[in-house]
C-alpha cells in the first residue's frame, strides 16, 4: 500500500483559501448563523448500529486524486467525471482560482472489488475524443448537479473555467450533460470510437447553477438550491443564488436529449443555501406505503456569511418547506433559538460524503455524515470545550468527525455522535481531515430502495457472525492538515485519492420472519450510489 505520507509529500498545496465554494468560513471572523444555539448531539445514546471507517488499499490500482466530481456506477464499477486534481484555492487579486489546468479532463473506471482502475482523457487532442473544446470545458467542471438514471448519469451545471481563448474565465455552465455508462465504461477501457458517441448535452438557463445538488423522484428532476456565480471566484463575494427547487423531465431516446420544465418554486431568503447534504429520504404512510422526498441539510451562507441550521424537507413534488415549527424561517428576534421543538444541525454543516439507513420496521430515517467542515466538535477534555465536551467553532473548521441525523417516525430530528475517520498523518505529523466533496458508493451486494437509502431492516442477511456489513466505500474530497488553512502558515489541502470502507455493525436482532417477508417484497433495486 502506498503510504499516505508519501502520497501527501506528492500532493499537497499550500493554500490561501478563503472559503467560499470549496470551504467555508475558513479563518475569516466569525459570521452569524441562521441560529445562536444547536440542539445538543447526543453521545452514547442507543442506535441499532455502530460505524466505522476503513483505510482500503486498492493494491497497483492508479487512483485519481480528486474532489467537487460528479459519479455514476455500472456493473460495481464506480465512473467518475469531472471535478479538480487540486486542494483549496487562493483567491488573491493576482491568482487564479478553480484554476483550468486542474479541472479533471479524464474518464475514471474504478473496480473496488478485482482493485483496477481505467482512465482515458476527453480533451480534444486525443483522437479518441471527438468533443469540442467548448464541449471539454462544460463537462469538465467542479461543484456541479448530478444523477443516475438507470445506465445513464445526468449533470447539470458546476462551475468552470469557460473560455478556450482565455484562461482567466469563469462562469457556471448552463448545461443538462448526459452520459450512457457501458459504452462510456467501455471506451475508458479502451474500446473503439470516441466519448463523443455516448454523451449529449443541452443548454438552458434551467440548468445554471452550481453548488446545490439534483434527485429524481417518480421521474421528475429536482434541481435544488446552489448559485449562478460568474467570473473569476473571489471569497468575499457571492453569486445569485436560485433560492428555488426547478422541476423538470428529461427525454432522452440515446440519440438526442431534451427536457421540459415543469415549475420552479417561489424564491425564498431563507433557501439561499448551497454546498450542502441534501440526500433521498422514505417516509411511513399510515396505510404502510413509503412516501419518497428529499432534505436539505445546514450550508452556508446567510446574508451575514453565516451558516444555515434548520434542515429543510422536500415533497415529491419539489415543495420546499424549512422544520422551523411554523416560526419566522430567518430567526428575527430569536424565535427559533428560543424554541425545543426547532432542530438546529450542530455538527457537519458542509457537503460530504453521506449514505441513508431506513427502517420499515421503526419508521426511522437515518442520514448518516462522513467528516466535512462543521460547527462544532466532540473534544472532550479541550480547554474550549462546554461541559458536554463541545467545542462551537464560527468559523466553521474542517473535521474527520462522523454524526447521524435522524429523523424519527414521529417527524423530529436528532443528531448522534459516531466517531471519527480513521487516524492518518501527514509527513508534519499532523492529522489529515477528510471528507468535504467526496462521495459515497454503495457495496455492488447491498440492496437499496428506488431513490438509494438502504434498508436497514434487511442488512442482517448480509452480516458476518460479528453482525458486521461493508455498506459501500468513501472515495475523493478535499484532505486538509489543520482545522484551518487560510492564514495558517503550515495550512496544506489536496485533493484526496484514499478510498475508506464504511464498515456496519448491526446491535439489533433481525425482523421477524413475517416482517422480513414483507421487507423483501418491498421495490427494492440495485441503483446508483450516491445518497
């Protein structure tokens, strides 16, 4: 296995992040959040299962270093487009940030399980390509939307540099990109014809945005939250944020692509959200049906730079509503710090890898947050700590923690502590960070529902003797050695090539047979691997 150290020594960059699409609030004063008070994470408390993360060596695999990427799955094979090759950015006058040279030009086959990898280049100079330049820029950016539909994956937008003929541009693209995985996966590995002949793409304002995320639900594509931003990136201004959920259909035959939009919603201020967990949930309906929606966690940023705290939950049907108990939705006068009955997301509060639990048998919905950037920490013994052993940081530091949030059958919201990434250190003898922009794929042998979230109730059939399960693996993101970088002389981020197992360890008995019938009659489907 390649040590991490030497991985690091190759990879690492001194950064003058800011914080703004990439990170948060990294060292800059303190903002004011959506609230002043969290509700309290919980530590210890009873949860049917325990976490834990593996380092997992792909042998002589070549794996990329890459974060901010868009990801699909065929056959077990993780396919990964776009993204950067490069840690956070400077935004300083005379720099260049989200810089062309970075954004990620190849196609990624990763094999988990025989511990391969296949890549193959898009850029224009190949003759395998036959895309554009223009084409190589709109496919090729960071922070964009994407989907898995069936063998194809969908993406919408990102940002990037935009202009061939200047490489100083940058914009966010207004592009719907579909590509057909087989013959995608097949071209990567080396087979004939170009990456041309199994990709399409269309245009429209629809589509501008960066930085929010995109599910599909009873074929209508939710496009959710994120910014329009134009030019080059600078961490103390902000793009136009949608503020909205847009609706559409794609149509698609394989040969051309098209869509219709079906309705945004009214713009709100308190939607001005973006590089955030938004993930697939299931609902229990009294008739024993399972109701699919979408929440949105914590992102950032407030009208004073803060970050945002109430999660916000989202119909089949693209309806937005914030969990803010029919309260004012920004906050005036405190009227949601005041109240209990108001969850306020204490701990990973940026976009990171995730995967979802459901169980028919409780009627709980488990989310649970791989590391990122966050609010506060579980330090006990700190000298900042509060008696429960937090540390609330405003700046937002970046952290190797892990937390479920929880909703309950009854509607209200928890959030538990896990643990953490496992120990790695960088060659300075400080411990790396992970998890901001990278992705969950799930186990090709672990069943999920239509919209991704696993059926927890039906993961004893696949548990070893210890009651333990490989859920799927964590890959990319951003790797920092320090809580902060921007104005930290030692600061150093990278983008990160380590894959960790997420390995399950189930506490409670299996489901009765006649439960567990009902389980496996369930619409279950071995689907993409995003949650």
């Amino acid at each position: 296995m390649h040590t991490l150290e030497s991985k690091m020594a190759d990879r690492l960059t001194r950064s003058l992040q800011v914080g703004a699409l990439l990170a948060v609030l990294a060292g800059i004063a303190p903002a004011a959040n959506q609230t002043d008070t969290v509700t309290p994470v919980i530590v210890g408390g009873e949860l049917p299962y325990a976490v834990e993360l593996r380092q997992y060596d792909m042998g002589a695999a070549s794996m990329p270093s890459l974060h901010s990427f868009a990801a699909g799955e065929h056959n077990g094979q993780w396919v990964v487009v776009a993204g950067m090759t490069n840690g956070l950015h400077g935004f300083d006058i005379d720099q260049s940030s989200i810089p062309e040279r970075k954004q990620n030009r190849s196609v990624w086959v990763i094999d988990p399980v025989s511990k391969q990898s296949w890549s193959r280049t898009i850029d224009p100079s190949d003759a395998g390509s036959g895309l554009t330049e223009e084409q190589v820029l709109s496919l090729t950016p960071a922070n964009s939307q994407f989907e898995q539909l069936g063998d194809r994956l969908y993406m919408t937008g990102g940002y990037g540099d935009n202009d061939p003929l200047d490489d100083t541009s940058r914009s966010t693209f207004s592009t719907l990109s579909a590509f057909d995985l087989p013959g995608l996966v097949d071209w990567a590995k080396g087979g004939a014809g170009t990456a041309a002949d199994h990709i399409r793409q269309v245009d429209d304002p629809l589509f501008k945005v960066t930085g929010g995320d995109m599910y599909a639900i009873d074929g209508q594509v939710h496009l959710v939250f994120g910014q329009d931003y134009e030019g080059r990136y600078r961490g103390s201004l902000n793009g136009e944020y949608t503020k909205q959920v847009r609706t559409f259909t794609i149509q698609d035959d394989g040969s051309t692509l098209g869509f219709t939009h079906v309705g945004s919603t009214t713009p709100e201020d308190h939607f001005r959200r973006r590089d955030l967990n938004v993930y697939p949930t299931l609902e229990k309906q009294g008739d024993g049906s399972l109701e699919q929606g979408l929440t949105v966690l914590s992102g950032v940023f407030t009208e004073s730079r803060g970050a945002w705290s109430v999660p916000v939950e989202i119909d089949a049907s693209g309806n937005p509503e914030q969990i803010d108990n029919g309260l004012d939705p920004l906050n005036t006068g405190g009227v949601l710090d005041a109240s209990d009955q108001v969850f306020k997301q204490a701990m990973n509060n940026y976009h990171s890898a995730k995967l979802g639990l459901f169980s028919e048998a409780t009627g709980d919905m488990h989310e649970l947050l791989f590391g990122g950037i966050t609010l506060q920490e579980y330090l006990p013994g700190d000298a900042a700590a509060d008696a429960d052993g937090f540390v609330t940081d405003n700046a937002l530091p970046n952290t190797n923690q892990i937390t479920s949030v929880i909703r309950n059958a009854d509607g209200s919201y928890e959030q538990h502590y896990l643990g953490e990434y496992p120990e790695l250190m960088a060659d300075d003898g400080n411990r790396m960070r992970f998890g901001s922009n990278a992705e969950f794929f799930a186990d090709h042998a672990v069943m999920t529902y239509e919209n991704g979230v696993i059926p927890m109730d039906l993961l004893h059939s696949l548990a070893d003797d210890q009651g333990q399960v490989r859920l799927g693996y964590i890959f990319g993101g951003l790797i920092t050695n320090a809580k902060h970088v921007f104005g930290n002389p030692v600061g150093l981020s990278s983008a990160s090539g380590e894959v960790f197992e997420v390995i399950l360890t189930l506490s409670v008995p299996e489901p009765s047979g006649l439960a567990l019938l009902g389980l496996l009659l369930a619409p279950l489907a071995q689907r993409r691997n995003r949650n």
